[in-house]
C-alpha cells in the first residue's frame, strides 16, 4: 500500500524527546519491511507554537509566523530522518513534486510544511493526492474525531465513522491563525472530499496506532465515502 501518514508535532515533539522519535521509526520500519510505501508529512509542535508566538510579540505578519512554522516542521522532519537512518530520503523535499520524485527512491520520504496559509494536514492531504496514496493516516492527541472537543467538552464523543462532506462541514468555520490546533485543516479536508482518499484520524500517543489502522482495524475515525 501507498500511505501518507501526517505526524502531528503533538505526536512526536512534545518536550523534544529522542525516544519518541525512535518508537516512531520502529513503526515506520516496521510498515516498511512489509513493503508498505511511505511518505510522512510531521508538523511543528509546541516548538513551532514557541516560535510564533515570540514572533508575533516582535511583530512579525502571519505569512512570516507560517514561514517560521514551516522551518520548524522542516527540522522536525530532520530529526525523523535521523532516527529512521538508511531506510530515510535523506532530505525533507520542499513541495510535492519534489517528494512525489522521491518517493522512487524507494526510501522513506519525510518533510514538513511547504507554503503559508494552511497546516501540514494540508500538506499530507494534497501529497495523498498527488502520489495516489491508497490511505492517508493523520495523527492527533486524543482518540479521533469527536462531536465537540474532548478537552473541554465531557459530553463530547468520538465519531468512528464518517463523510468527508461531514468532515468538511465540521471545519468549514475555523479560522487559519499560524499555530492554531484543529482536528483538521479545511484545505486537507476539501482536498479529502475532492479525492475521496480514505483517511484514519489516530491517537498519535502510540505509534503502534499506524499499524493498526494500516491494517484496517477499526480505530480512532474512519473517513470515507
Ligand atoms: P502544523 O499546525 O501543521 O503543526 O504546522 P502541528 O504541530 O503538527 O499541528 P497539530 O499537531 O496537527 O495540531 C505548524 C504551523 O506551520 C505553518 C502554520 O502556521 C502552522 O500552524 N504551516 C505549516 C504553514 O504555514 N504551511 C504549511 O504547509 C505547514
């Protein structure tokens, strides 16, 4: 199978810990020694959310917060290249072209955000549709979709199954700020829909969550129809 997996930075970079970078290369390693093709999109985490908003008390627009959001991903990407090794495309390609042609590498092709605007949902949405993935894998830091946020919302439930045009009218009203935390981007979504690419939304806390939902266990949300 071809997978796009879009690794949340709330996955991965939470506190900036090289053993969560090395769970998730297992995991990848392990998807790919079953010949699975992959290509990972991560985000920027409270990293990038660091940076932004030190640059927006200096006063920087928003299209600069995106670009400083970007080079964090970026970096994010790098520190997975390192912990997956031999089996990674060495460098995290700047936009889809690039990673589309990399991807016959053979190797494991990771990079971060490529233009302002939108988030690496976008991101892993639009590499899903140029590369046409067979599933598209997005990470966050609670179980899946749910009706309202669980964080703040204890009636919220998780949705198991669901359209994209139901996904696309959930996110529809949010707002693109640089940094913000959604359960997806609006473009990803619109691009989900368009595609009609079938899309687990996962609990990124465990890693092991990818295999599971590769395997088309029924796990975190399903996307599709
Ligand atoms: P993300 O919001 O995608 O990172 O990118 P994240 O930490 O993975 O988010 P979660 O975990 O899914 O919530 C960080 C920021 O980088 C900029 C945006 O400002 C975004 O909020 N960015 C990223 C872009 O402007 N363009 C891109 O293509 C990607």
């Amino acid at each position: 199978m071809k997978i796009v997996v879009k690794v949340g930075g709330s996955a991965i970079v939470q506190g900036l810990d090289a053993q969560r970078f090395k769970d998730y290369a297992d995991v990848i390693k392990q998807l790919a020694d079953e010949d699975h093709t992959i290509l990972i999109v991560i985000g920027g985490g409270t990293p990038a959310r660091d940076y932004i908003n030190v640059s927006k008390q200096l006063g920087a627009n928003n299209s600069i917060l995106d670009y400083i959001g970007i080079g964090v991903s970026r970096l994010n990407a790098r520190l997975l290249i390192s912990a997956l090794g031999d089996i990674a495309y060495p460098e995290p390609p700047y936009d889809y072209q690039e990673a589309g042609l990399a991807m016959y590498s053979g190797k494991v092709v990771v990079m971060g955000g490529v233009v302002p605007g939108q988030t690496t949902d976008a991101v892993a949405a639009i590499l899903a549709e140029y590369v046409h993935a067979d599933l598209l894998i997005r990470t966050t830091s609670v179980d899946g979709v749910f009706t309202a946020d669980p964080k703040f919302d204890p009636k919220a439930t998780k949705i198991d199954t669901m359209s994209p045009q139901e996904l696309v009218d959930m996110v529809t009203k949010i707002e693109m700020t640089a940094g913000a935390n959604n359960i997806f981007d609006p473009l990803g979504a619109q691009i989900v829909k368009r595609s009609r690419i079938p899309t687990v939304v996962v609990n990124g806390k465990q890693p092991k969550n990818l295999i599971k939902a590769v395997k088309g266990e029924p796990i975190g949300t399903i996307i599709k129809g």
